[in-house]
C-alpha cells in the first residue's frame, strides 16, 4: 500500500469514532417542539428523574437501558448487553418506529414519520447533553 494511502486510511479510522459521535444535523430548537411529543413519559433535564420512560439526558451516544433506576424491559436489556448504543442511526431507527429495533419493548409510541421532524427530535437530543 502506498504511504499517502495508508496515511489516509490512519486518519479516516482515527476520524470515525469522533464522526459517529457528532451532534445531528438538524434544528435543535424545532426539535425541542417535537420533543413535547415525548414528554408525556419522559424527562430531559440533567439530574431529571425518570417517569413512565427514563430520563433522556445525556442520552446521544451512550448505552441503551444505562439510566439508573429505570426498569427497562427485558428486550431492551437483552439488546443493551449484545451493545446497542443510541446513536444517530439506532434513535433515528428507534424514533421513527421503536418495536422495529426492540420489537417486545414496553414503548408504546408509535414512532416519528415525519423526516425533518425526526432530524430535528435528534439534533435537539443530540444538544442535551454536557458542554463538551
């Protein structure tokens, strides 16, 4: 392999983990509105307690089923010990449809069709989180 090459590939490979760690495209503020959705079963604020589903805080880029004191199914136990991580692509899946990733879950939101809503409910999730 070429050294230029194999320098990029380093460097792409260094990249990924940061990349799949960025905040969402998307309007946080219009997402906060879609949130309003949600907050009939959770909370976002740091701290938040947990209500009919966990407190969402922090939730970007973490373990699922990792909020203290939630009982979470046991689906999504199951899917959290073999490494599911909220990330964009497992909310976006999540939030669009939630029984399509953890089909015995105790969810019973029907999920986001609409796609810029989606993108929004994710960048403004993606925002709760600490100052990094």
């Amino acid at each position: 392999m070429r050294p230029i090459l194999t320098a990029a590939l380093l460097a792409a490979s260094l990249a990924a983990p940061a990349l799949a760690q960025a905040p969402a495209a998307g309007d946080a503020e219009a997402g906060q509105r879609v949130f309003a959705q949600c907050r009939a079963c959770h909370t976002i604020n740091d701290g938040g307690r947990n209500g009919v589903g966990p407190n969402l805080w922090n939730i970007y880029g973490r373990p699922a089923g990792a909020r203290e004191g939630f009982r979470y199914s046991a689906n999504l136990q199951e899917l959290a010990r073999g490494g599911l991580t909220w990330d964009e692509a497992n909310l976006r899946r999540y939030l669009t449809n939630p029984k399509d990733l953890v089909p015995n879950g105790s969810m019973a939101f029907v999920g986001i069709r609409n796609p810029e809503q989606l993108t929004n409910l994710v960048a403004f999730l993606s925002a709760q989180r600490p100052a990094q």
